[in-house]
C-alpha cells in the first residue's frame, strides 16, 4: 500500500492508523530479522501515536496526507527520548532531548514513527553493512546489499514494513538505495529541508529527504518536509509551492529533457543502459524534447566531491577519532583517517572549482528543464562484494556505486531518483532526474508521468 | 609510491601517526593528480573569499 492509497482508505474510514501501524508492525516482526532494516522499533509509542490520529480523526482533525501514516526515520536523525545511533557504536547509548527538523516536522503532519532505521556506519558508506549493528539486506535478493547509506529507510518501505521514511544524502544515500530497492528517492534542493538535527557528515554536501514507494508519496513527503528553518544556517527562505502531480494524464508537452552525450552512458551495464534509454524514450512518446547536453567532466566533479566531504568529515568527526578510534568500522575510520591528510589548499581549491561548475550546469538547466541519467551504473552488487566488472572495466564497488550520483551532491541540485526498469535477475535498476534548484516540482511532475506511463512501482519483492 | 608532482603521502601520514594502506594512498595519489590538472579550471580573477561570504540572517521566516 502506498501513503496516497493509505491516506484515502483513513478518510475513507476503511482502515484506522492502529490497522495500518499493527500491519506494519507485524512485517518488522516477520521481516526484520533477516533482513535488519530496523535498529530500534518503537512499537509501543506507535501504537500511542496511531491511536492520538485515530482519535483526531474521529474528531473532525485532518492534518493532511501523513496524518495517521506509519513512517521511519533513518538512525542518525535525532529523536526525542529514543536511541539515535548513526549506526555506530560512538553514540550507541545517545538519546537525544529533542526531535530533528524533518522528525518534528512528520510529527506535527501526524505521521506515526514506526522505529529507527539501520545505515551504513555514520551514514559514510554505500553498502549499509555495519559493523556494529550487522549489513542490511536487499529484499529483492537478500545476499545482496540495498545501498546505502540509508539502506534500512529504503528496505523497509521496499517491503512495506513502513509506508515513508526519512534518509540523507551525502553522496547519493539516498538515490543509490532507491536505485538499488527499485523505490523514489528524493535528494532535495540545498537548503530546501532543513538539517537540524541530523547527525552530520559532509556539512556542505548533507540534504535530508523522503524514500517511498512512489514519485506521488514523495511529493507528499516533501510537502511536509520543506520550508524555512533558521536553526539550520543553510537552510533557504522562500515559499514552499504545491508539490503533489496530478493524479493522472501528465503530459510533457513543451518540456526540453536532456540526455548526456558523456560520462553518464559510459561504463554501464547494458540492462541499466536500455533501461534508462527506455525511460527517455517514453518521456518522449508524452510529449517531452529529448536535446543532446554535453556536461562538465564528471569524474572532475566527483573527485571535487569526495576532496570536499573527506576533509568536512574528518572534521566532523576529529574529536572522536583520536580517542576512540577502535570504535570505528575499519572502512569508515579509513575515510576519515584520508580526509586528515587533505591539503586545506585542495579544500578551498575544490569549493572554488564548485561554484564554477555549478555555473556551468546553471547555464545548461537554462536550455533544458532536466536531465535524465541512470542513477547505479550497475544492479546491487553482493554483500562484500568489493570489486565488479562494469563496462569491460573492473571498479571498486563502492565508487562504481555513487559514480552517477555523488557531484550533484557538490552542486546542490534537486535530483529525484525513480526506478527505471528490472534486469533479467529481477533486479531494480534506477535513473535520476536533475533539475534546476528549487525546481522539484516539476522533476515530481515528469517523475509521475513516467511512473504512470510504466507501471514499474507495482512490481514488488519477492518475499 | 608517491607521485613525483603530489604530497609524500606516506611521510605525512606516519608524520600524524595515521597508517594508510597502499590501495588508500592510491586514491589520495589519484584526487591529486585530478586536482591539480582542475587547476587550470579555477577563475583566478575571483575573489576567493567569496566562496565563503557570509550571508545576512532573513530577518522574517516566509512561513
């Protein structure tokens, strides 16, 4: 079920929150142990905070779409009075007094938290395998990972254990479980949600979004999730405009859709290739332009990305590494120990380089209104997995799964990630849409439009 | 091995007591081969500050 289909049978009275928050509950329970898409289930205070919707309702209050929706938030954003991890053991014991932006924000639309979901340690990572709280597996084959880092956000909503939940994305840990669950991923515009409250990672790169099961659940997401926040010093003062598509017969007439000439289609595999080719061709059939763009270099862009967040993040987290070092996963403390030897000259040289191809990208995005490039280059590698064969290349896993995706987390683009197909296996494979800052909108009106067009978001998990 | 344009990664990692293995120092050799060919890319008319200008709180949230 979807938060739209869920929200309509609560109006609708078919179903009350306490149905939908006990159906999701017994998915955890069934589920979770193999699976290990939840750290903490919060079952007890859900059932409270269904029961309050319920009793709201019953009274006359609909506080929008969310109200009642059983939801998750990812385990680095803090809640108030639960156990916030960031899937490490440094903050294995820490309850926070307070509730992040995003968690109050659900709160106050009266979406029920479910629990808290398992990331990949400190969310600084792709494979949500985790050392201290073991790997998250991929309902679609579970000896494979679900991406990362907010892996256990997108497998939980993957397999209904929760309707929506909350992710982050530093580089791409948000698009790159969608691509690999086969769900909507939403990293927002810079600024257009604000951070307070998550544990952070890259303080430049760091966006707060939705993962759901469709690009409409998303825009309902969001809707709640945006809007101006002045205990996050980045976060944008400006009006938050009606996010929901229409409900059917979108067209893309009069739209300009770009395809890159390089770097996106190179070093793919095939399927994923097809997939996405597919997809722009069926924008094309509603309507759309498709125009050739040729980028800035996207190995360039990326290189100023990871410069960017290896330096931020051993800062952030500098206090903690020189006294407890063995608390850290040993890929993780890797990164960080990196980051401790990035010259501050390539730090700075690299936010100057930003703002240049950001500029770059602005005029491109001022001839078309989006792009459309695959998100993964690749379907779910296997738990462990530390290399693969892509494009008659063999890649380190881990960068061949955030190549599509980490330098729009440089740029601050909105980028919405949506399921472009199945390979053979039966595996998802996904696509990005990018668009101009503050322009999700329209990335969720083409995103729908395509979701309408073909049907992907009915095929579920075999379980 | 170090590149001959790039930090002595070794030598500065064991300077700060940090135990990097060969595949680490590989990528950090890699980022800066790459950034030092961006440099050609940098607009070296700009103010470099700019970058980090600070902007004025809004005075009002919209919402």
């Amino acid at each position: 079920m979807t938060v739209l289909e869920a929200a309509a049978a609560l109006r609708q009275k078919r179903v009350s929150s306490v149905e939908l928050t006990l159906a999701c509950l017994e998915r955890i329970e069934k589920l979770n142990p193999t699976l290990n898409a939840f750290i903490t289930v919060t079952a007890g205070l859900a059932l409270e905070q269904a029961r309050q919707a319920d009793g709201e309702r019953a009274g006359g209050l609909d506080r929008g779409p969310l109200h009642g929706i059983p939801v998750a938030h990812k385990d680095l954003f803090c809640t108030k009075d639960v156990l916030t991890t960031s899937g490490s053991r440094i903050f294995s014991s820490y309850v926070p007094n307070f509730d992040a932006a995003c968690v109050w924000r659900l709160r106050q639309a009266g979406a029920v938290m479910l629990g808290k979901t398992n990331l990949h340690e400190h969310a600084y990572g792709i494979t949500s395998t985790n050392p201290h709280y073991g790997a998250v597996r991929n309902p679609w084959d579970p000896q494979r990972i679900p991406g990362g880092s907010s892996g256990g956000s997108a497998v939980a909503v993957a397999t209904g254990m929760a309707l929506a939940a909350t992710g982050s994305d530093t580089g791409g840990s948000i698009r790159v479980p969608a691509s690999y669950c086969g769900l909507t991923g939403l990293k927002p515009t810079f600024g257009r949600v604000s951070k307070f409250g998550a544990l952070p990672l890259g303080f430049s790169l760091d966006h707060v979004g939705p993962l759901t099961r469709t690009v409409r659940d998303a825009a309902a997401v969001l809707q709640v999730l945006a809007g101006y926040d002045p205990r996050d010093a980045c976060s944008v003062n400006r009006p938050v405009p009606d996010y929901m598509p229409p409900a059917a017969g979108i067209s893309l007439q009069g739209l300009k859709i770009g395809l890159p000439e390089n770097f996106f289609f190179e070093k793919l595999d095939p399927q994923v290739d097809h997939a996405v080719h597919f997809l722009a061709y069926t924008a094309q059939d509603l309507g759309a332009e498709l125009v050739d763009v040729r980028l800035p270099g996207g190995h360039q862009l990326n290189v100023i990305a990871q410069v960017t967040l290896l330096a931020e993040a051993a800062s952030v987290h500098e206090p903690y590494i020189r006294r407890r070092r063995k608390e850290y996963g040993g890929d993780v403390a890797t990164l960080i120990d990196m980051g401790r030897l990035i010259p501050a000259t390539d730090y700075i040289q690299a936010q100057r380089l930003r703002r240049r191809i950001q500029g770059v990208y602005l005029d491109i995005l001022a001839k078309v209104d989006c792009l459309l490039v695959p998100a993964t280059p690749i379907v779910a590698p296997h738990i462990g997995q530390a290399e693969v064969a892509v494009g008659g290349q063999v890649e380190d896993t881990r960068l061949a799964s955030t190549r599509l995706v980490r330098g729009f987390n440089a740029l601050g683009l909105p980028v919405l990630a949506l399921p472009a197909g199945f390979s053979q296996g039966g595996l998802p494979m996904g696509c990005q849409l990018v668009g101009r800052p503050f322009d999700e909108g329209l990335l969720l009106r083409i995103g729908a439009a395509l979701e309408d067009r073909t049907g992907l978001t009915a095929r579920t998990p075999p379980l | 091995m170090s590149s001959s344009l790039g930090p002595a990664w070794k030598t500065i990692a064991e300077a700060q007591k940090i135990q990097l293995s060969e595949t680490s120092i590989q990528r950090l050799e890699a980022i800066a081969r790459t950034m030092l060919g961006l440099r050609g890319m940098i607009d070296w008319s700009e103010e470099p500050a700019q970058v980090f200008t600070a902007t004025p709180p809004t005075e009002k949230p919209v919402e």
